[in-house]
C-alpha cells in the first residue's frame, strides 16, 4: 500500500538529487569552472522550484530567535521569521533573467 514520504525520505532524495548534479555538472569537459558553477547553482534552482521529478521546496527564512532584538537595538534591518523568498521561479531569477 502507498503511503507518504517521510521528511527523511523526502531529505535523502533531495540530497541525491544535489550529490548527483555535481557529479554530472563535474564530468562537463566543454565548459569553464565558472560555467559549471553557473550550471549547479541554476540546476540546484530547478530542483527547489520542482521542475525536475520532485516537488517544489519552500525556502523559509529562519532567523536565530534573538536576532530582531538584536537588530532593533543596532538599528539596523532584521530577517524577518517565516518569510518563504521563493515565491517565484528561483531559476529564471537567479542571473537576472
């Protein structure tokens, strides 16, 4: 019978998923350093937007629960907690595009 993925399932898969794209991103002999660096982060984008076999991935910002006091009283901005900053396709932003 199915059933629903475990977060350390679901974590696993998406580990492998980055092991594998370095592995594949490494082996590119027609590209620079800087371009196959380009290619992993982009392709990591991909992978957190769900345009590959796996879902969609949040990313939350999560602060250090001291972190607006701190920053209050440095008077200086603060990350607020819970604010998902994908809220868009991450790959078709990442260089500008």
């Amino acid at each position: 019978m199915s059933k629903a993925k475990t977060a350390g399932e679901v974590r696993e898969k998406f580990l492998d998923y980055v092991r594998n794209l370095t592995v594949y991103w490494e082996k590119v002999s027609n590209k620079s350093s800087f371009e196959k660096l380009q290619g992993l982060a982009f392709s990591i984008m991909v992978l957190i937007d769900g345009g590959t076999m796996m879902p969609g991935f949040d990313i939350v910002c999560r602060p250090h629960p001291d972190d607006e006091e701190y920053h209050k009283d440095q008077g200086t901005d603060w990350y607020p907690d819970g604010v998902v900053i994908n809220k868009c396709q991450m790959h078709e932003v990442l260089w500008g595009e």
